[in-house]
C-alpha cells in the first residue's frame, strides 16, 4: 500500500491508495462553531445549519475540502441575528468581532464575503470554486425550505422541481428571496437550477440533523 503525509500551504495531505484527506490547519473546529451559533444566532440557526449540510454535500461530492465549506456555509450569517438583520451592517464590524473570538483565518472571512459581493462594501468576488457555491446555495436553499414548509409532507424528496419553479416565478411567495440570485447555479457554476435543486434535496436528506418544520 503507497501512502504519505504532505504539509502544503496551511494544508495537511494524506494520501492512501484509495483514499486523498485535506485537513486545513488554524481552522476552527465544530464544538466551537456550534457555540458561536449558539451565542449569536436565533431565528437564523436552522439556516445555518441547512447550508452547513448542502456546503458538505457538494464539498464531498467535488472532493473538495469538506471542513472549510462546512464552515464557510454554517458561519455564512453568523452575524445576521446579532445585527438584528439589517442588511446595511452584514460582513462588517460585528461580523469581524465575532469571527475574532475563534481566530477565524482572513481567508475563511474573504470567502465568507464573497456571499453578498453585490454589496459596495463588499470586495470579494465570487470567483473560487467555494465561493460559487455558497452564492448557489445560500438563497435557493432558503426558498426551497419555504415551499417545503408549506406542503404536508415530512420528507424532503417529496419537493418537486418543477413546483419550485413554478413557485419562483409567485413574486409574492417567499418576497425575500432574490429571484436573481436563485439562478447563481446556472450563472456562475454552469449547472442547470433542475439539477441543483436535486442535489439540495439529497443534501438536506442525507445530512444527519431534523429539520424543524
Ligand atoms: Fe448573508
Ligand atoms: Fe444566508
């Protein structure tokens, strides 16, 4: 069996036979993102937490590294309740204090940024492949988890593609969403919004955590 450990640019590489790991190095960990949400989010967690899991999902799909997209996609809006959702103070000052209390690296908060780069504070451009995925993510999943609130149904797989674009086209339904940015996925990542709204259901399927209706 051929394997061997690699330090490279703040990364840990292991690699096996069967098998590449990434580990990123001065990286929060778990227990201390779940008590920064715990300190500094309320109504926002179960969002938080929704594009935590999609964040691993197409991470582990693309063999990307798991741990910073699970991260970049739960601390996304860390500060959203904190700043009692004022869009005109999100990704500024609070933002930076909060992230400062588990020494996030400036590159998790570049990345971070990027989410909202049509902002004119905003400097980070969506131009990574992580990046991309959080502004994929990051509003259609918070439509697609307003129409599954509205049907009866328990499972997730239930949705039906072709109700969310229906439903996306209902200017008054879910009126917070950008329409505009729930194509990201087809602008900036190439994919077609049927396919990705699949693998959002997958992701919210396979993630190990109940999502509250
Ligand atoms: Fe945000
Ligand atoms: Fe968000």
């Amino acid at each position: 069996m051929l394997y061997f450990l690699l330090y490279f640019n703040n990364y840990w590489i292991y690699y096996s036979n069967y098998s590449v790991t990434f580990w990123h190095m001065n990286l929060p960990n778990e227990q201390q993102a779940h008590d920064l949400i715990e300190k500094y989010s309320s109504s926002t967690q179960q969002h938080l937490y929704q594009v935590w899991a999609i964040m691993k999902y197409f991470a582990k799909k693309l063999w990307e590294d798991e741990h910073y997209w699970w991260l970049v996609g739960v601390l996304h809006d860390i500060d959203w309740d904190h700043i009692e959702k004022d869009g005109s103070k999100h990704m500024k000052e609070d933002f930076e204090k909060i992230l400062a209390e588990i020494d996030a690296p400036d590159e998790l908060l570049w990345d971070i940024r990027a989410h909202w780069f049509f902002l004119e504070w905003i400097e980070e451009e969506p131009d990574t492949l992580v990046r991309k995925y959080i502004n994929a993510v990051d509003e259609l999943s918070g439509f697609i988890w307003a129409y599954f609130r509205m049907i009866p149904s328990e499972d997730v797989m239930d949705i039906k593609v072709s109700s969310i674009k229906k439903k996306l086209k209902d200017k008054a339904f879910a009126a917070w969403v950008d329409r505009e940015h729930t194509k990201n996925c087809e602008t900036m990542l190439d994919i077609p919004l049927d396919a990705f709204i699949e693998d959002i259901k997958c992701a919210l399927k396979e993630s190990d955590r109940e999502w509250k209706k």
